[in-house]
C-alpha cells in the first residue's frame, strides 16, 4: 500500500533538514515558496489543460489555487470508488505549518488523489515532488509492504536532475546540490518494522 502523508512534526522535519543539510524554519521557507509560485501555477494550467481538472474559487484569500477533478476509480456500476479528489495550495508555505489549518492540509494530502494519480498524471506527481524539495519531511511517500514501513521525504534523484532548472531558479545552486545529494543518498529511506 502507498499512502502520502502530511506531517508538521518538528522531530521529522529537523531529521529531513540535517538528511539534507539545510536549516529549515518557516521564515526560511517563505521565499523559495514564493519563488514557485510560477511553477506551481504553471502545474495547475496543465492540470486543467490537460487532465480534466475544473479550477475552484479560492476557498479563502490565504489559498494560491483551488483545482478538484472526479476520481478516476470507478465501482462496476460506475459509481465513484472515492469523492472529489480536491487539491488546494496556500500562498505563504507558513500555512502549512499553521494549526488551525492543519486539518485542512491533512485532507488535501491525505487523499487518494497522491498515491492513484502521481505517476499517471505528471503535473500532481511534480507538485508533490517540488514541495518535497521546499519542505523536505512535510510530505512522505510511504511505502507499506510486508511488515515494514518505507517513508521517503525526498523525491528521486533522477526527478531532481530532470527539472533542475526549475529547481535551481527556486532553491538557488548550492541548495540544489544539497537536495540532490540527500535525494541519491540511498539511506535517506526511513524504515521500520509496522
């Protein structure tokens, strides 16, 4: 079973910093996640463009955008397998961070959205992907498999070498450097036993 999960645990993320080798802290993440807005945006457009996702009106001044698409697992009667899989991302990267909108986070990345679309639609596998990047250890892919739990913080180096423009446009070059060191870093899985 793969699952992705949101976690604004302050032991997780400080063992993700020192993994990666950057001290992070919400006022540190503030402008790399300014400086991907553009990218963030421009996964957005595709997602519409291209892979049947409707843009939303902002629930509230403090989102960048709002897209949802129907889930693309239907039963044998065709009734939907999951509801609206609904994506929603904040202007300030504080937000995630915040605790009155934590629940609010949990069900955007808590959904079935991330494991069942993330290979086959390019944009939300990105997404996911660039914000690992920003905020190494806020969002784990986990794998759970015979009795173990695999939880990776980062994305894979090769993800990394493929969009290392984008990347060094919002991290700068010795962040990605950094980045793409941990993310080869075959011991920058965390298992253990379920």
């Amino acid at each position: 079973m793969l699952i992705v999960e949101f976690s604004t645990d302050i032991r997780q993320l400080d063992e993700w910093s020192r993994r990666v080798g950057v001290a992070l802290s919400v006022e540190s993440l503030g402008a790399p996640y300014a400086r991907a807005h553009r990218h963030l945006q421009a996964m957005k457009l595709a997602l519409i463009s291209y892979h049947g996702f409707r843009e939303l009106p902002p629930s509230d001044n403090r989102v960048l955008f709002t897209v949802e698409c129907q889930p693309p697992h239907r039963s044998s009667g065709g009734v939907p397998r999951s509801p609206t899989m609904k994506l929603e991302l904040p202007i300030h990267a504080s937000s995630f961070f915040s605790p009155e909108r934590r629940v609010q986070w949990q069900m955007v990345f808590h959904s079935a959205m991330w494991p069942s679309l993330r290979h086959s639609v390019q944009p939300i596998g990105d997404m996911l992907h660039l914000l690992q990047c920003l905020m190494p250890g806020l969002l784990l892919v986990v794998q759970i498999e015979d009795g173990w739990r695999t939880a990776r913080g980062l994305p894979p180096a090769d993800w990394i070498n493929q969009n290392q423009t984008m990347l060094v446009d919002v991290l700068g070059h010795a962040q990605f450097k950094r980045l793409h060191r941990a993310a080869a870093d075959p011991t920058n899985r965390l298992s253990q036993p379920v």
